[in-house]
C-alpha cells in the first residue's frame, strides 16, 4: 500500500490533476488503462527542504513532490543572518516547500554543544520568518559522507569546496525522507 498525505496548499493541485485525468479513482486503488498500479490510502504532494547550516556556507537541497528523493539545489554564501534567511526564503518560495528539515549537530555522545545553540537560533528565525515548520536532524558524519561520495566520484578539491555543503544538505535530508518512509511502513 502506498500512502502520502495531501497538504492543504497542494491538495487543490491533486483534485485539479485528478479531475484531468481518466481511470483515476482518488482513494482505494489507481487505475490508468484499466491496470492497477497501486492502492492509495491518502495523497500527500509537498517539497521539503534541507539544509546544511555551516559557519561560512547553508548548503540547500529540496526533495521530490512525494518526498521520497533529495536532490541538491545550491549553496548560499553567509553574509548575515537576514541576508541569508531573504536567499533561503526565495528558494523555498521558488520551489513550493511546505517545511524544512535542518542539520542538528549533535555530539557522537548525544549531547548538545554550542553548535546546537547557534543551528536552533536559526531554525527559529526561520520557521518565524517563512511560518514553515522546521524540524532539527541530525547530521553525524554528513559531511564526511559528501566528502566521501565526491572523491569517489573523482571530482577536483576546487570544486568539491563548491559541492560539499548541498551534498551534505542532500544526505541530511534524504535521511530524513527514509526514516518518514521507514515510519509509514513504505521502506
């Protein structure tokens, strides 16, 4: 069984879709040319964004309208924190995303440093800023994991400086959709 959820903003783009398309039975199962293709319990079409938030760069990547792959999006360059919420902003704008999902980190012993502080000051900034809701993951070893994935795939230490931040926003927030999926009994 496949299960989404509709939000309220992109609930009207479902119907409209919807009411486009025959042989679609919006709940129990899809039809398209008289094959089912899967049986929907409920629909949900949103974007969320991740972020990698790092002293000097916000690593940015933005999920798939169903929320099951992260892609990267692009960085935004720390001037100052009005500045940078105004980018963060216009790109969640750009892209429709409904919440954000941040790097929190944490210590390897669970506790909180004064990282923690500084990303939770920002999370909060943001959801008062864009009222999206924003929720804290973390992120052990993202960085060193988008380290990783860029030397294997053999790219220059110029442009690897360029890439790592929305790689690690990527893996942040894929490993977010995971566990949403993994919770909803779809992994």
């Amino acid at each position: 069984m496949i299960s989404f959820f509709l939000s309220e903003r992109t609930l009207p783009k479902y119907r409209a879709w919807h009411n486009t398309k025959k042989g679609v039975v919006p709940a129990g199962n899809v039809v398209i040319e008289n094959k089912i293709l899967a049986v929907v319990k409920d629909v949900v079409i949103m974007r969320i964004m991740g972020l990698d938030y790092g002293s000097r760069r916000v690593g940015v990547a933005m999920s798939d309208e169903l929320q099951i792959t992260a892609q990267t999006v692009g960085t935004v360059l720390r001037k100052s924190r009005h500045r940078d919420v105004d980018e963060i902003a216009a790109i969640a704008e750009e892209y429709g995303a409904e919440k954000i999902v941040i790097g929190y980190p944490v210590r390897l012993d669970g506790t909180e440093g004064p990282e923690c502080e500084r990303v939770s000051r920002f999370a909060d900034i943001l959801e008062s800023r864009l009222g999206l809701p924003v929720v804290k993951w973390d992120e052990s070893f993202t960085t060193q994991e988008a380290l990783s994935i860029l030397l294997e795939a053999d790219v220059s230490r110029k442009k690897r400086k360029h890439l790592i931040d929305k790689v690690a926003a990527a893996l942040i927030l894929q490993g977010y959709l995971d566990s949403m999926r993994q919770s909803l009994g779809l992994a």
